[in-house]
C-alpha cells in the first residue's frame, strides 16, 4: 500500500514537472532529467546484513548533452533496506559465545554522483544506453536490539555501472528504464566497539522505472 | 539560454525541489516503524571459556539465593526480588541444567565440579523521542514534533558457572548467560519470559551438554 502511494506521489510530481520539451534524448548543449522509483536487491555483504529486498526507493538524474548521443551530470536519490531479524548470531569473538534477540536493521543509501552516458538509436526511437556513475554514497546503517540503539553512519566512495532504455512517449517526454549496479569499493568498519564489529563492502543492484524530459 | 529558457528551468528546478521534498516526507513517513512490545526486547547472550572440558563437568552445587550486583559493583544477595521470583528462577536454571545432564551436588559447593551463581538486577530508564502529528508533516524532515519523556523498567538475570577449585582472580567464568529485556506490568509476564530466556540461554550452548 506504502509503495503505491510512493509510486503515486513519483508519477504526479514527475509529470507536474513535464513542459513543452523536445523529444530525444542526447542533443548536445541541453539539460535532460529523470525521476525514477526504485527497487533494489542487496548483494554481498549488504545481504548478510539484510537480505530483503528495498521497495523504498527514488532517484533523481540530472544530464547535460555534450556531443551528440552524450551526456554528463550528476544523479542522487535514496533507497531504505530493511528487515525484521529473529534469531540467534553465533558470536565469533573472545571469548566465543551467541546472542538470540529480535533485531530491526536499516541501512539508508543516498547517493551522490557524477555520470556519463552513451546513447544508442536515432531520435524519436528507443535509445538503449550505458552509463557510469561515481562518486559517494552516504550511507546509515542501524541495528536496533533489545533496547540498545546502535547507528554507524559513514561517507563511502563508489561506482555504479548502469543499462536502461528510454521510450519516447511523444515529443514531449519519455519513459526510462535502468538497472545499476551501485558498488561501494570503501571497506567500512561498522558498529565499531561492539560485539557485532565488522569490516563490510556494502553493494546492491537498483531496477528503475520513472519518467524523463529534456530542456529547451 | 535565453530568458525563457532560464525561467523554464528554474521552474523545473523548482517543482525538482517539490519533489525531492515530498518524496523525503513520504519515504520517511513510509519508514518502517517498530512498534515494540517488551518481549520483543528480549536479548539472550551467552559466552564461554572455549578452554573448557565440559564432558568432564558432571556436577552442580547452586546457592538458593539469588544476588545482585551492589553499587560497587560487588555480589550481594538480592533483597528486592520476591520469594516466587527468585524460586523461578532457580527452578528454571535446575531443569535446565538437568537436562543438560549435570546432576546437582547436595554437598559442600566447592566440591561439585561447577558453581552456579543467579543474579537479578533491575534499573529504571528515560527515554526522550518526538510525537508528530498530521500537522508535523506541513514541516521540513524533522522541523516539528512534540518532546516525549518515556519511562521503563529493565529487567536482567545473570547466570555464571565458575570452577569451585579456582579462587580470588584466576575463579575464572566457564560460562556466562545474560537474560535482558523491558519488564511487562505483569509479574506472570515477566516470569514466563524470565523462564523462556533461561530456557533459551542452553538451548543456545550445546557444548555444556558435552559427550554427557
């Protein structure tokens, strides 16, 4: 219900935003946008910690065209993981021991980043793309336990590959979709001094679905 | 860029800042909230001396007193707790220990080939937080919330197994289980989960069962 009502705020905000644009994406000297909402899917370590899926997710992209069929800018956007644990976690520590406790884990990714994409197909058509994003993610992450609170927020650097498509609708604007895979290479010590210290490389795949337009 | 096109784009900029708002406001009213109840603060850890031959651990000798941690950090027997939970308590770890296969020791406790010693203790916290309401949401990401004051009582059971034959520094732990949570308005309550958490503190040390 949640995630509909996001979807429902995304699509009227986005398409509030929609004036007379031109067409096609990639015409150098003009500023294009996307707002897209996200699902992500943790990987690696970020699955150890949590292994929901995010369904709690925007983004924001903002390109300029710099030759034909490319762009740079810059993208943001935030993604909330989160998972409800109960269990026990064997304690690898000295001396060794296990703890059993219902946990609420949250991490928050808010990336900001530079891009640059290139652009397939001709004007008016679909326009498959490949880009790159790099830059930082901030990144709060947060185990609750019993009563005990434990946050460890940090400033982590990364890249984001990513492949998407955009459809024009009509001369106006268009429909974008992407997938990125955001890899955050800074290793991170978190819940330092606590008994769940760990060294971790947070990582997740983005799927994007959203609206796109292109300044005069 | 011409004028038009400026005023196009700061109009863009500006509904891209309505946008970016609304969505924090909806995200964050979206975030997942825990409405706890105090069985969910629950917390059972257990440690041990992974040194230690607990095959060759058969009996028990457990004082019928529980204690407490005094001010200065020292043992002293635990006067507030009443005789039914204490005797809960103590019932549980028994059960729990005979099913681990160690036998209890009717003689003198430095004798048995572990001490088990059970300590209680409870403390009262204050806990600050925000109350929004609907109108908080006509306001910027955590602009407007009442102040809150919460009040509650932790309840927590230690159990130590110590080695009789060692004494001062070196009467080193062979097993620790600590047992922690929010104390309900129910004793019944309380001493359900109290027994659970203990219950739950061997289940979770397979070891202390050795090759018994």
């Amino acid at each position: 219900m949640k995630t509909k009502i996001i979807f429902k705020w995304f699509l009227l905000l986005a398409i509030c935003g929609l004036f007379p644009l031109s067409s096609s994406l990639a015409q150098a000297g003009h500023w294009y946008g996307a707002a897209t909402y996200q699902v992500s899917f943790p990987t690696g370590d970020t699955k150890d910690f949590i292994s929901d899926p995010s369904w709690r997710g925007f983004g924001l992209d903002f390109r300029y065209g710099v030759k034909k069929d490319i762009t740079v800018g810059f993208v943001t956007g935030w993604n909330i993981f989160y998972e409800q644990v109960q269990g026990t976690t064997q304690l690898e520590t000295d001396p060794p021991g296990a703890i059993t406790s219902l946990s609420n884990r949250y991490i928050n990714f808010v990336p900001v980043m530079l891009n640059a994409h290139y652009y397939m197909g001709e004007r008016g058509q679909y326009r498959p793309y490949i880009g790159l994003c790099a830059g930082g993610y901030y990144v709060d992450q947060e185990i609750q336990i019993g009563i005990a609170d434990i946050i460890n927020d940090s400033w982590e650097w990364g890249v984001a590959p990513e492949l998407g498509v955009v459809i024009p609708v009509d001369r106006t604007w268009g429909i974008i979709f992407a997938a990125k895979y955001n890899f955050l290479f800074t290793k991170e010590t978190v819940f330092s001094g606590t008994q769940l210290e760990k060294d971790i490389t947070n990582g997740y795949w983005g799927i994007q679905v959203g609206v796109a337009w292109q300044s005069y | 860029m011409n004028k038009t096109s400026i005023k196009m784009f700061l109009r863009k900029g500006f509904i891209f800042l309505l946008f970016l708002s609304a969505s924090v406001i909806v995200l964050q009213s979206c975030y997942p909230y825990d409405n706890l109840t105090p069985e969910d603060t629950d917390v059972v850890i257990t440690f041990y001396d992974s040194g230690t031959n607990f095959s060759s651990l058969v009996t028990y000798a457990l004082p019928d007193t529980i204690y407490a941690f005094g001010n200065n950090g020292d043992i002293v027997p635990n006067e507030d707790i009443s005789s039914s939970s204490a005797n809960s308590i103590l019932n549980s770890i028994k059960s729990n220990m005979q099913e681990m296969g160690y036998e209890e020791f009717s003689g003198n406790p430095s004798d048995a080939d572990v001490l088990v010693i059970a300590l209680a203790n409870s403390s009262s916290w204050v806990s600050g937080g925000c109350y929004y309401s609907y109108w908080s949401y006509w306001y910027p990401y955590y602009g407007w919330c009442y102040p809150v004051a919460y009040t509650y009582t932790v309840g927590s059971v230690f159990i130590v197994m110590l080695d009789p034959a060692k004494t001062g520094g070196d009467n080193k732990a062979v097993w620790f289980a600590g047992c922690n949570g929010v104390l309900s308005t129910t004793n019944a309550s309380n001493q359900s989960r109290i027994n659970s958490d203990i219950s739950q503190a061997f289940t979770q040390s397979p070891y202390l069962r050795g090759s018994k």
